[in-house]
C-alpha cells in the first residue's frame, strides 16, 4: 500500500513536527522554573538537525563554543550509530 518514498517522507515530517515542537515547549518551559527548558531545547534541536542544514550550522556554533555541550552531542550521536 505504501511505498518506502512515502514512509521515509512521513518520518521525516514526524521527525520536523516533533523536533519543532520540543523546541517551542522548551522554549516556553524557559519561563517556568521547575521545568528543563534546556534539556527538552537540545532535544529538539538534535531532531531537526538531522534534516536542517540551517539548524545543523546553529547546533555546530553552539558545540564549538560550548565543549561540553559538544561532547554530549558527540556521544549521543556516536549511541544513534550502534
């Protein structure tokens, strides 16, 4: 019924509509404090990395100026591998 272009088509809009609105909830979850805004940001920002060149750029300047935050970056990214 369905082909593989549609299934890859509907994940990646999953992926886009997820990661969007992680960042729209963290970004609301800044102004209230027992929530964690940051966590749930860096979520939706690795989501719509995957597939945003404009996003991909911002997360790079982010983990270049935050190492930690890089290294983070880099060890999730190394567990999506396996």
């Amino acid at each position: 019924m369905y082909d593989a272009g549609m299934k890859r088509a509907s994940g990646k809009l999953f992926i886009a509509i997820a990661g969007w609105a992680l960042v729209v909830i963290g970004t609301v979850g800044l102004f209230l404090p027992p929530f964690p805004a940051l966590l749930v940001l860096a979520i939706g920002l690795a989501m719509l990395a995957r597939q945003s060149p404009r996003v991909r750029l911002v997360v790079g300047r982010l983990a270049r100026r935050y190492p930690r935050l890089g290294a983070a970056l880099d060890k999730a990214r190394a567990k999506q591998a396996r």
